[in-house]
C-alpha cells in the first residue's frame, strides 16, 4: 500500500512540474495565468529617409492562460534593448518613446501598443539594421508570466529613399526652350506634361534612388517608350537612352530645375 502511494506522490509531482515549465514555454487556453509577449518574434519596416523622425510599433500581447479572457487587471510588462543581439544602436538609429521601458496593458484588453522613436537621418538605404527588444518581466495582482518563446521581438528596419521631384523644368530645344510642370502620382511616382523630343504629352516616370525610369507616354499603345536618367545634385533630371519605337531612339535630354 504505501509503495502505491509513493508512486501516486511521484507521478503527481511529476505532473505539476511538467505543467508549470511548458506553462512558460507553450501557453494553452485553459491556463489561468496571464501569459504575455510580443504578438510576433520579427517585423519589417520601411523607413523613408527624408530627415525626419518616424514611428515603429511594437505589440504586446496578452497570448494565452487567464482562461482566454482579457486582463482581470492591468499588467505592468517591463522592456529592453537587447544591445548585443541588434545592429541598430540606441539613441542613433532609434529611440525609446517611453524612458521607463515599461507598458501597461489594462484590465479589460488583451494588448498595448509601444511605439520606437527612428532617425531617418541615419538610416542608411540598402544597409537595414535590427532592433531586437526583450520582455523582461511582468506583474500584477493575479498570476502572470513571460512566455518564454514570445519573450523577443526582432525588428528590421528597411531604409527607403526619399523622393521630392515636384516643380517646375525646362528643357531646351533647337526651337528653343519650354515649361515643364512635374507632378506627383504616387510614391516615387511621377508625371510630366512634356515627353521629351515633343512640347506636349504626357509621360509617366518612377524615381527609385534618383534614377529615373520612364514607364508610358501619352501613344504608348503604338509606340512604346523606355529609357532612364538620373537626378542631379542640382535638381535636373538628366535623361539618356531614350527611345520611342518608331520615332528615335537613344537620344539624351535635359529637365532643368526651375526655383
């Protein structure tokens, strides 16, 4: 008899072991702790780099146990830069919005948002740099834990060139020289009421990086267009290779930035 309860003893105690580490490991919806962490491990974001400060946000999350209910009461989650694991340095290329490092989801929700302060002033285009932030702990008045595996968040940051090409050109002609009006249609996306080697047509170009590739013109139907050009330091479109099926080809033109 007492070997029987011994054995029971054993594997009960077995059982409350196993229970609490996959707890922190895998939570399940019937746990009725508060089991929190980032909604994700990685996130992307692109980062337009125009000069000014841009807002990330980071989730955290209320993913499992208190029997799939929100918070009973708030829970105070704490917050760090994991400085060793990141390329992105901090008070460079970001910044915490928060000094305390610490969130708040209340009762009644499942999540809080923080948001990251970035520099896009030194962020570099094709040079992305990670964030890698760690949940430290987590408190309140009932049960709660850090999920173990939710416990980092990998954030990239994905350097985007900015473009400003709007205004007023001109170009010259052996005929002599004419206004051009360039318009915004989308990000990086432009049109000009000029084609070049006519007075008038419209033409439709991207800017990626300050080069410049045309992509439809007013009789693009019969005859096709193409080429690319580059920005200026000085703000001209300088413009090679372009050709129009049919009409000429590889010709270079000049939109000079009017101020």
């Amino acid at each position: 008899m007492k070997k029987i309860k011994l054995l029971l003893l054993f594997v009960a105690t077995a059982a409350v072991s196993v229970s609490c580490d996959l707890g922190d490991e895998a939570p399940y919806f019937g746990d009725s702790r508060a089991i929190v962490g980032f909604s994700r491990t990685s996130q992307s974001n692109g980062i337009v780099t125009d000069g000014t400060d841009k807002t990330v946000n980071m989730v955290i999350e209320l993913i499992g146990g208190n029997q799939s209910l929100p918070a009973d009461s708030d829970i105070a989650v704490s917050y760090d830069f994991d400085a060793a694991s990141s390329t992105a340095t901090l008070g460079h290329e970001f910044d915490f919005a928060s000094a305390n490092h610490t969130a708040i989801i209340p009762a009644g929700s499942k999540s809080v948002v923080i948001p990251i302060t970035v520099h896009s002033n030194n962020v570099v285009v094709n040079d992305d740099k990670t964030i890698v932030i760690k949940l430290t702990g987590a408190s309140s008045s009932s049960a709660t834990v850090v999920g173990s595996n939710y416990s980092k968040l990998t954030i990239t940051l994905v350097g985007s060139c900015f473009s400003n090409l709007a205004g007023n050109y001109s170009v010259a002609y052996t005929s002599g020289t004419f206004p051009i009006v360039v318009t915004e249609v989308g990000v990086g996306s432009y049109k000009s009421n000029v084609t070049p080697g006519y007075t008038q047509y419209d033409m439709y170009f991207t800017d990626l990086c300050d080069t410049l590739t045309i992509t439809d013109w007013y009789g693009n139907d019969t005859y096709p267009i193409s080429g690319t050009g580059t920005v200026q330091p000085n703000g001209d479109l300088r413009w090679t290779s372009v050709t129009i099926t049919g009409i000429y080809s590889n010709r270079a033109y000049l939109f000079r930035k009017v101020n």
